[in-house]
C-alpha cells in the first residue's frame, strides 16, 4: 500500500484531485453550453451537477466532485497526525471541519441525480462544503504558522462566506462580479491556492512543533 508523504501529497495526491474535480467540471460545462453562448455568470456548480439544467452533462462534474473530496481525505488525514503532537486542539477542531466539509461535497455528488432544483437539503450540503475545507484549512494555516497577513485574510473569507451561506444575501446574477458562480469559483480556487500552501508548509516540516515558551528576562548579576 502506498504510503503518503508530505512530498507526494503535495507534488501528486492534491493535483490529481484538482485535476478530477476540474476535469469533470469543464466536460460537464461543455455540455451544458452545447447550443447556446458562454455566459460566465450561468457557470453555476449546482446548475452544472442538476439532472433538470443539465440533464445529459452533470454526471463528470458530481463524479468529479464527489472523487476530488475522497482524495483529499488522506491529504486531512496526513495534515492532522503532523500537526496533534504540538497543537493537538487545533488540528482536532480542523480534522472536524475538513470531515463535515468533505462528507458534505462527497454527498453532493452522489446526490446529484436525485436533487431537482435548489432543496434545502443541496443548499445545505453546498454551503457546508465550503465553509468546512475553507475553516479547516484556517484552522490548519494558523497550526503551521504561517505569516499574519495570510491568516487575516483567509480568516476573512470564512466569516465571508458564513456570511454568503447563511446570512440574509441575494445574489445579483446580471453581472459577473456580484454572480453566485464568480463567488464559487473563487471560492475553489481559493481552497485549492490554501490547501497547496499548506502542503508546503508540512512538507518544510512547520507542523508539529509546540508553540515556543515565552522566554523570560533575567536580571544580570553584578560581578563580584
């Protein structure tokens, strides 16, 4: 059985997901488009894995998804025994969300020929996707000790995206900016730029080391 090491997760297993995930996402697009003009502002996740608005295409974009999350499970696996020997809170507070944040996009896929339309139940799952890898990856970027300016704003885009989740939000689809897809997108590429940095940071060997002890002043002594 192969044996994962920080080195392959980051140079095999983490591109191999994003390529699945990427790959079934864009054969499940060109489906979806077949026929009609490329709007970017229509490249909706849930559109393209709906059996009703994209009835002969969404099977590759929920494989996808649903193979990219199982193959990132190991990565999580791998992330939190290097980071429980120093920081074992933390790296159990983000093994939980990366566990609800992968389960959910698991779901989510083996869902998808089942969901018509946005149920409350796929609405759900989707946001629970997110912001569980989003808040893990956090939890984990603060363990490794990465620099402050990172940490703020990945720490912004949780509580921005709790806030598109669950807070009072409607998005404006008539321009790309203010479109649910472009909010998504961005939201993957951000969890895949994370997760990517923080790979490194384990396989530099940043992670399970104790937080160091505050040192303290010692009053010289005068020589005798």
């Amino acid at each position: 059985m192969l044996r994962l090491t920080p080195r392959s997760v980051r140079r095999k297993l983490l591109p191999l997901a994003y390529a699945i995930f990427l790959t079934g996402t864009l054969v499940s697009s060109a489906i979806f488009y077949t026929g009609k003009a490329f709007d970017p502002k229509q490249a909706v996740l849930s559109d393209m894995q709906s059996p009703d608005d994209n009835p002969h295409g969404y099977g590759a974009s929920a494989l996808g998804t649903a193979i990219s999350a199982v193959l990132l499970a190991p990565a999580v696996s791998l992330f939190y025994r290097r980071l429980r020997p120093g920081r074992p809170r933390l790296a159990l507070a983000g093994a939980i969300m990366f566990a609800v944040g992968l389960a959910s996009a698991i779901a989510v896929g083996i869902l998808a020929p089942f969901t018509h339309g946005y149920t409350p139940l796929h609405v759900q799952l989707a946001s629970a996707a997110f912001v569980g890898v989003s808040a893990g990856t956090w939890l984990y970027l603060l363990g490794v000790r990465v620099a402050p300016a990172l940490l703020a704003v990945q720490l912004a885009i949780v509580m921005l995206l709790v806030f598109l989740c669950y807070g009072p939000v409607n998005f404006d689809n008539s321009r790309l900016l203010t479109s649910l897809a472009f909010s998504e997108w961005v939201l993957c590429l951000d969890c895949a730029a994370t997760l990517w940095i923080l790979a490194g940071r384990i396989e530099t060997g940043a992670a399970g080391q104790p937080p160091p002890e505050p040192q303290t002043m010692r009053r010289p002594t005068s020589a005798s």
